[in-house]
C-alpha cells in the first residue's frame, strides 16, 4: 500500500511515517516509479509504533522493543531478551512512580483550590 493510505489507516501523518522509516522502525519496498510500498503487515507495525510512543519510549528505545513484541497472529515473539524484559520492568517502575507523583501533585492542587474557593 503507498504511504497516504496506510496514513489513512492507522490515522498516523505521513511525515511520521517517512520519520518512522528512517529511524528504522518501519520498512517500505519502492515501486518501479520511486513510490513506497507498504506490507499489509506495516499497519500492525504502526499501531505498536503509537502504542510505544504513548508508554513514553523513544523511538531509539522503540527500535529495540518492536522486534519482540507479539507477532500479529499472537505468537510471542523469540527475539525478546532477559536484559530487555529486566529493562522495560525497571521503566514502567519509573512510569509507575511518575504517576504516583502526579497523583499527589493533583490532590495538593485540589486541596489549594478548595481553600482559595472557600470550600
């Protein structure tokens, strides 16, 4: 597929995709006429892109990750490593600390709003 319809279909800009392209996320073929040409596969591809990107991982970090995540048919992956999985525990432990922290940054704005609205 060329590149306006898989930006179509996964409601992703086409520059994003030319930029996950060139970070080596993701890969495209060239028609005869210089066009890419996306598998069917690549919109899987794009998905865990965003999803990666939404958890808060570079794309450097991302490069490393996509190779071990589920396959589209649900098959687990072999590529994953113990050093990788180590890895990716001790980020959403860092994830999971942030939230905490927002969460009581959150309550002490709720409490200073309440005095100065006189609730």
């Amino acid at each position: 597929m060329r590149i306006g319809e898989l930006a179509t279909r996964t409601g992703v800009s086409e520059r994003s995709l030319r930029y996950y392209e060139k970070r080596g996320l993701l890969a495209s073929d060239r028609t005869p006429g210089g066009h890419r040409d996306f598998p069917e596969r690549a919109v899987d591809r794009v998905v865990h892109i965003q999803e990666l990107l939404a958890a808060g991982l570079n794309t450097t970090t991302i490069a490393q990750v996509l190779p071990c995540m589920r396959d589209s048919d649900g098959g687990p992956s072999a590529s994953a490593t113990p050093q990788l999985v180590q890895w990716l525990t001790q980020e959403r432990t860092r994830i999971n600390g942030l939230i905490d922290e927002l969460i009581r940054s959150r309550e002490v704005l709720d409490e200073v709003i309440g005095a100065a609205s006189g609730k």
